[in-house]
C-alpha cells in the first residue's frame, strides 16, 4: 500500500510540472527536443513579453521575419537590410553597413534603384529598361586595367556623345525604308567666330581622306562648304565613279589630281585604265575656263606607207618610218571612239614627213591632202554617223 501511494505521489509533481500552471525559471541543462504538438499555433514570446537574446548554433527555418529594427551582420563592413522606406535616393539592401547611403532603393511599383551616395545612378523599369542618370557617363576600365574610358553620356539637347574612338565591328544598319538618315551632327555656336573652320573628316590608320569642310559664320550657322579628296605627299588624290560595283567589265571614270595640281581623266576599259575617255557634258550655257587646259600627246608613231594612224591620244604625233610615207588607204586614221570625239594629229620630222590622203576615212578641206612635217597639225572631229573624220583645222608651221 506504501508503494502505491508513493507512486501516485510522483505521478502528480510530474503532471504539475508540464500540464498546471508555468513552472518555476531553470537554469539546467535541455536533454530534449522541444516540439509543439499542433503545427503553426504556439509562439515564443509575444508584442510584450520578449526574449532578451537568442543564441542558435545551427539554421533558422523560418517562413517570414518581420523586423523592428535594421538587420546587420557582426563585420563592421558586412551588409545591412535596413528598416526604412526605400525610395530612389534611399537604399535599404545596403552592401556595407558603414556607407548606408550606397546601395539597392525602389522608386516605384516593379522599379527599382541602384543608388550611390544618396543619388539614384541606375535605374530599371518595369519593362527592364535598363535607365542611366542624364548628364553620367558610361564608363569602361581601359586595357591595362588602371584607369577607365568614358564611353557616352547624354546631353542638355538629348543628344548622345561618345568620350572615345568607336570601332564598328558591323556595318551600321538603319533600318528598311528609313529614309535620310544622319551618321553625324556637329553642333555650331555663335560663340565660334566668323571664318573658323567646322569639319568632319575621316580617318585611316591616322591619315585623312576625306574632310567635309565649312566655316563658322560668327551667328550659330556655318558657310563656305566644301569635300575635300586628299592625297598622301607625293601622291595623286584620286576621285573615282562607278557605274556598278567596280568589277573588271563595269564603266569607269577615274580624276586623279597630282601633287603639282594638274588633272587628269581617265576611262576603264577591259581590265585597264585609258585616258581616251568620252566626256558628256548636258546641255551646259557654256564652259568657262580661267586658266590652261591641255592634252597630253603621244609618243612619236613611226608610220610606214600605206599603214594607220592609232589614236593613243587627243594628240598623237606622228613620223614616218624611214623616210616619208603616203597614208592613202582607208583607212588611213583608226575610227574615232565616240560621236564628236576631236583629235590634232601632228608631225614630227620634216624629213620623214606623214601625207594624209582625202578621201580614206578623212574628208579634208578642198580635198587636198596633208602633208605633216616638223610642227605641222591637222585638226579632225569623228562623225560617227557617217563614219568619217572631218577636217576642222590645219597648220602648216
């Protein structure tokens, strides 16, 4: 009976302890799980009775924190979440506690900031457009890796400037159908005086090609435009106009500007360039010139009896071979190139002179014949429709 009532004894103290009213604060040692029988219904503490400290050597598995105050973790230069309304100057995901005004903000629904010193300097939008701060630069860490290179900031008037050389892998693509377009715009001001040159050129491997030239007009315009063709010293600046794309069969005009000023127009016919080109001029009032115009001639043709004349220039020069020679078998000239094509055929011996017959290939004036010796010319122009040369001129020097 002793032994009954001890153990209902125990039963009791052991009851009072987990199921009456809370027990006494102790300070021994938890040799078990505390584990609450209904999922989601207990809490530690409450709004207005809270634990001190909590001390946990392992993970925290929990569905969501509210905090009171900033979240920090022990480094002095750790992250921080910080407990404030976020706004596009005010970051609260803070990467070092210790500069709280650098970091991630939000400036509206789905948009946020990234912040630094307290200035928002990226922003992205609720269609993640990526957004740079008007007036910034984008900037890129150079090759040696110890400095950077500005690459494009926007300005006042919304337009774009770039802050380095720009290497374009691809061709630029405006687009189908885009109608003029500008691959540059330089600004002019009044503050630029009357006469100083504004102009964009175009580099090679540091050397100039191409200027497009204009002067400041001293109101905020320009004037006095040119396109300058540039040749390197010593050499030719060449203009050349294609009809096609410049393969061996297209049609071809080359002006080639030399070093001491002169011009020379030449045509490209079968894989090499001639200068005995047509040149078409519409319907102009007329042409005037105010310095001289020349041909280069030939070199001297030695001509035997009864042979042809090759027009190699608008003047060709001519001798005869051995002695003097009869040129009276049509034809005694090559036909001309073109409709109105104009040679001066001239002598360069008056021991082995050149006789030009009428009548084979060449209508002369009177019909009489020409007799080139040392000095002597004779003017022709080509009729293309009745396959003839026409004398136009002739002097017996």
């Amino acid at each position: 009976m002793k032994k009954l009532i001890v153990t209902i004894f125990l039963l009791l103290i052991t009851v009072q302890a987990f199921a009456g009213p809370p027990c006494k604060p102790c300070n021994g040692d938890v040799r078990f799980s505390l584990i609450p029988d209904t999922d989601d219904t207990y809490d530690i503490g409450s709004s207005s009775k809270e634990f001190k400290d909590a001390y946990i050597d392992g993970t925290g598995y929990i569905d969501t924190i509210s905090l009171g105050v900033s979240l920090s973790g022990e480094n002095a230069a750790g992250p921080s979440i910080l407990n404030e309304a976020a706004t596009s100057t005010n970051p609260t995901l803070v990467p070092n506690k210790a500069d709280p005004d650098t970091g991630v903000g939000w400036s509206a629904a789905d948009k946020l900031s990234l912040i630094t010193g307290g200035a928002e300097a990226v922003h992205i939008d609720d269609s993640q457009n990526v957004k740079f701060l008007n007036s910034k630069w984008l900037q890129f860490v150079d090759n040696a890796g110890t400095g950077t290179v500005p690459f494009a900031t926007v300005g006042a008037d919304d337009t774009i400037s770039l802050g380095a050389k720009v290497n374009l892998i691809d061709p630029t693509d405006y687009g189908e159908d885009a109608g003029v377009t500008v691959s540059g715009y330089q600004f002019v001001s009044s503050s630029a005086s009357d006469g100083t040159e504004q102009s964009s050129v175009y580099l090679i491997d540091g050397e100039w090609i191409v200027k497009l030239y204009s002067e400041s007009d001293g109101t905020g315009g320009v004037d006095t435009f040119k396109q300058i063709l540039r040749g390197l010293e010593g050499e030719a600046a060449i203009l050349e106009m294609w009809a096609d794309d410049g393969d061996d069969n297209a049609d071809k005009v080359r002006i080639r500007i030399g070093d001491g000023g002169g011009i020379t127009i030449d045509g490209y016919e079968t894989g090499s360039w001639v200068s005995n080109v047509e040149y078409e001029f519409t319907d102009p009032e007329y042409t005037r010139q105010t310095k001289c115009f020349g041909f280069t001639p030939s070199s001297d043709q030695a001509r035997l009896d009864d042979s042809t004349i090759t027009i190699d220039n608008t003047i060709t020069r001519v001798v005869g071979s051995g002695g003097a020679v009869v040129l009276d078998v049509d034809p005694a000239i090559e036909n001309g190139a073109f409709d109105g094509q104009m040679i001066i055929i001239q002598g360069t011996s008056d021991a082995n002179t050149v006789q030009i017959a009428d009548n084979c290939n060449a209508q002369l004036a009177g019909a009489a014949a020409m007799t080139l010796g040392k000095g002597d010319t004779i003017q022709l122009i080509w009729d293309n429709g009745e396959t003839e040369w026409y004398e136009v001129s002739r002097s017996d020097n």
